[in-house]
C-alpha cells in the first residue's frame, strides 16, 4: 500500500488526537493548543488564498523562533506554497538576491526584521508583506493579526504529491551565490521521521527553540515535534539565563545547541549555579564543529543533560549521522567522551561511504582519509535553478551520492571522525561562513594586497574566521591599514556573523609552484595545538 508522504500530515495528526493539549508557549506570553494553532494556521492559508497564492508560489518567512514562523510556515504548506525560509543574520542584499532568485510572491518577516525588507520591496517580485507589529515598521505592511481576524477558516487544500518540492532552504556555497536547496514532501517526511527515532522525541517532551527556525527548518523539528503532538517553547534569540530559566519553569526536555551555545550555557553556569533540571531529564544535541571532550563532560556530568552529537548539511536535511551509539558507550568509563565527539555513523536508511578520490571506500584503519559522501531518502532534489551544481554534487569522486566536502576517516565500528574540510567553510557558532567570501570583500579594500581566510580555533564560536593579508604597503611591520579597519570593512559589507574576528600582516602567502595559496599550510599552522584539523575541538 502506497500512502503519499506529506508534510501538513505532522499538523492534522497533532489537531486529531492532541487538539486540546498545550502546543505552544509564545514570546508574547499567549499559550496556544494545538486546536488553537490549527485555527489560526487555517486563517493564515486562507489569506494566502486570498491574495492570490497558489499551490508552487513561493512564501518566504524572517523570524526568529516564534509562533507566528510555525503559523507561516504551515500556512503556507497547506495551501501547496514552497515555504521558503530566511536567515535573519543576513543583509538587505542577500535577501534581495533570495527573494529575486526564487521568485517570491509573498513575505512574512518578524518586526525585528522587517527594516532588512523595506530598501529592497521595489526590486523583489514580492507583492505581498506581512509583519507581526506594524507599528514597528516603517512602510506599508499588513498585520498578521489584522490578517488572521479578517481571514475565514475555511481554505482550499490542493492536492500534493510527494515528490513536489515543499521548501527550498538558502545555504552559503563556497563560491558565486548562495544555493536554494530544494526539498520535497517525502525528503522531509522521511527526515522527520529519522529524527523523531535517533532523537527520541515523544508526545510528552517538551522542546525549547535554541536551534533556529530558518536553519533547514530547525532540523526537521517543526515537523517531527508538531507531529508527535509535544510542546513547542518559542524564544526570540539565545540567552544563557533564558535558557536555564526554561527548562526549569517549563520543565524543558530536549533542546538543540551549537557548540558555542554549550559554552554560553557553561560560563553562566560556572558564574551563576543555576538549578539544570525542572521536572523532565534534559538532552541536548549538538552540531557543527565537534565540542571538545570537557564541554561534553560538563554537560553530562555537571548539568546531568544527556548530549546527542549529530551531523549534516542543509543539503542532506541535516542530519545523517549521530555519535549516539549507546552500544559502544560505557557511563561510567571516561572514553565515552571520544566516541561522543566524533560524528558517528549513519542514521537509519542512511548510506555513509568516506572514498579516496578514485571513489572507493577507504579502510576502516581510523587513519585512511577520504571525502564525506552520502545516500538516503532525505536528501535534497537540487538546487534551485542550479543544475550544473547540482550535477557536480551528486557526481564528483563517485556517481549517485551527495558529496559532502569533508574529509574523514573511519573507524572499525563504522563511525566518522571529521580530520579536515574540502570545502573553503569555516562553521562558526553553527553557521556556515565561506571564506571565499570573506576573501573577496576584503581584496576590494584598497590596502589589501593579497589575502587568505581560513578557520582559527576559537573557545566561543568553534571557529573563528582569520585572515591573513598582505598589506597594501607590503609591510607587515608597519602596514598601510590596521587590524581594526580590516574588521570594520567587512562588518559594513557582511552580515554581523561573518565578520573577520583575527587578522595576521604577513609579508606574503604559501603558494605552490603555480601560484595557489596553500591554505593547508596556514591552517596546520592555526591548529596545531588542537587534537584535530580544523573544527575538531
């Protein structure tokens, strides 16, 4: 029996049988059940209707983690938009080369946010603007709740298959533009559906917003949470106290957290002593850069909160592979740390392959290094109008599988451990930088005369950007721009996240014979002190 996988599937299961059960905390304070957000998800797609959305146009949304991006975002679905969700870190200019790139026809954008939009409507196809408090915006938007009060709960649902792309998520590539990673009704089904299992999320958990909405759709939790029928707690940005505070008055069970949120978490509760636990056991998984073994051993050991250490890419929905193998892990045994710091192995239906660059699977010797590549039902379609990208991640070292851009080695026991990145991404505080970027921006200032970015260890953020530049005068001693300046430049050229944190005067780069820069050789010279390459603690 064939049943089409869907994801408005997740928000009619939790209205069938959780209707009167609490579904989500507000920001604002408001308490909704799941009958309760149902209603005003079915207004917000009849407005839709009503203003000329149809099935295949694209809804974009810039909100931090609150209802109303849970409201949009299934609003949208049901009516068969493509819900397209937007990192609010980024800059007018990158959200006018999305909202032009994927043809968006309506926005919602949080208050906050909403100034980011108004230098560019003119130049978006986008007719449509929503915001959650008008009166904190300039320029003609319409209220959400206006909207939703004026709005009919009856809608037109059409009919969907699942191989129809239901959201299309914006990463940083290495080079050009960045990507709109499409993904369909089944991709992320099947991811929600792996992350419910390897996450162990149940009806009675009670799950705070850490992880941003934007980021591949909070790694699949708007679904798999909803559709357990658990808690959603909404926050409107990452607060140590907030957090802490949460899980005790909302007796928090699982949260997502970046390596540099373990480490807030850490020093607040170093300062602070503040209660870990309300009612529930707390887990917390993180991603990205691996944390080091004494951040692990602090959460588990001190906060008593079990960590689940995962990895992925917006293209692979994330998540493809989990450290948690309770298997190969004893409590009460020290070691457990390592195994929990390396990326693991394959998630369930999940091929993982690490291959030389012939394409063949390397040895299980954990010393053998190859690329990252992957198989499985949740990952992405294409990318958005980018075939020829597409073509190349799907076929480079070996045909059929996502390449991934890391290097890694494996262990007897199947479980990745990431040495060093094929990619020029530096992944800081959980957001993908590229340095090739950063490069670029800094090679427009006049006093730069050549210039690398690489990855720095960094306590906070994982990695921090560094660049290394030869100044204009070519005088590292007494160069012709200082560090302060180069900060500041590209603090007014790039989103706040992106900013160059380190810089290095050199008189010149390692290059080869022909003239590439060697950034190997900057970066084991930067991570020589850590135990692995590049993002590894």
């Amino acid at each position: 029996m064939h049943k089409p996988l869907l994801v408005t599937d997740f928000l009619d299961r939790a209205r069938d049988h959780y209707g009167d059960k609490e579904a989500v905390v507000a920001t604002t304070g408001e308490r909704f059940t799941y009958d309760e957000l149902g209603e005003r998800v079915d207004r917000f797609s009849a407005a839709l209707q009503e203003r000329g959305i149809e099935k295949g146009d694209r809804v974009a949304v810039l909100d931090p983690n609150t209802h109303y991006h849970l409201e949009a975002a299934y609003g949208s679905m049901q009516v068969g938009a493509i819900h397209t969700p937007l990192n609010y870190r980024l800059t007018p200019d990158d959200f006018s080369y999305m909202l032009e790139d994927a043809g968006v026809d309506a926005i919602y954008a949080d208050y906050e946010y909403a100034d980011k939009i108004e230098p560019i409507r003119d130049e978006v196809p986008t007719e449509t603007f929503i915001t959650n408090d008008v009166d904190e915006v300039d320029g003609d938007w319409e209220s959400f709740e206006a909207v939703l009060e004026e709005a009919d709960t009856e809608y037109d649902r059409p009919e969907m298959n699942e191989e129809e792309i239901v959201t299309i998520n914006y990463t940083s590539g290495t080079t050009g533009d960045p990507k709109g990673v499409c993904r369909t009704h089944r991709a992320e089904t099947i991811h929600a559906y792996i992350a419910a299992a390897h996450q162990e999320i149940r009806d009675d958990d009670v799950y705070l917003w850490t992880l941003p909405m934007f980021h591949v759709n909070g790694w699949g939790h708007i679904y798999s949470v909803t559709g357990m029928g658990a808690k959603h707690v909404c926050t409107r940005g990452v607060d140590a106290g907030g957090i802490f505070e949460a899980v005790q008055t909302e007796d928090v069970s699982y949260m997502c957290g970046a390596p540099t949120v373990l480490n807030m978490l850490i020093d607040y509760y170093e300062e602070n002593d503040p209660e870990t636990t309300g009612e529930n056991d707390v887990r917390i998984a993180t991603a990205g850069s691996a944390p080091p073994e004494a951040t692990i051993r602090t959460v588990e050991d001190e906060f008593g909160w079990y960590l689940k250490h995962v990895y992925g890419a917006t293209e692979t929905g994330p998540l493809i592979t989990t450290s948690d193998a309770r298997r190969t892990l004893d409590d009460d045994d020290s070691d457990r740390f390592a195994i929990k710091k390396r990326q693991g192995m394959g998630l369930l239906g999940t091929e993982i392959r690490v291959v030389d660059e012939d394409g063949n699977d390397v040895d299980r010797d954990d010393a053998s290094i190859g690329e990252i590549v992957v198989k499985g039902n949740q990952v992405m379609e294409k990318y958005w109008n980018k075939p020829e990208q597409t073509e190349e991640a799907f076929n480079d070292r070996v045909e059929g599988y996502y390449h991934m851009g890391d290097l890694a080695t494996v262990d007897e026991n199947g479980m990745i451990s990431i040495q060093d990145r094929k990619k020029d991404i530096i992944i800081s505080g959980g957001e993908n930088i590229s340095s090739i970027e950063l490069e670029d921006t800094l090679f427009d200032h006049p006093e730069v005369s050549d210039v690398a970015v690489i990855p720095a260890p960094s306590e906070e953020w994982g990695e921090t950007p560094k660049a290394f530049v030869v100044p204009g005068n070519e005088d590292p001693d007494d160069p012709s721009v200082t560090r302060d300046e180069l900060v500041d430049y590209t603090r007014d050229n790039l989103a706040s996240y992106k900013v160059v944190r380190e810089v290095e005067f050199v008189e010149e780069l390692p290059t080869t014979a022909t003239g590439k820069v060697q950034k190997y050789e900057l970066r084991q010279e930067e991570w020589e002190d850590e135990d692995r390459m590049v993002g590894q603690g």
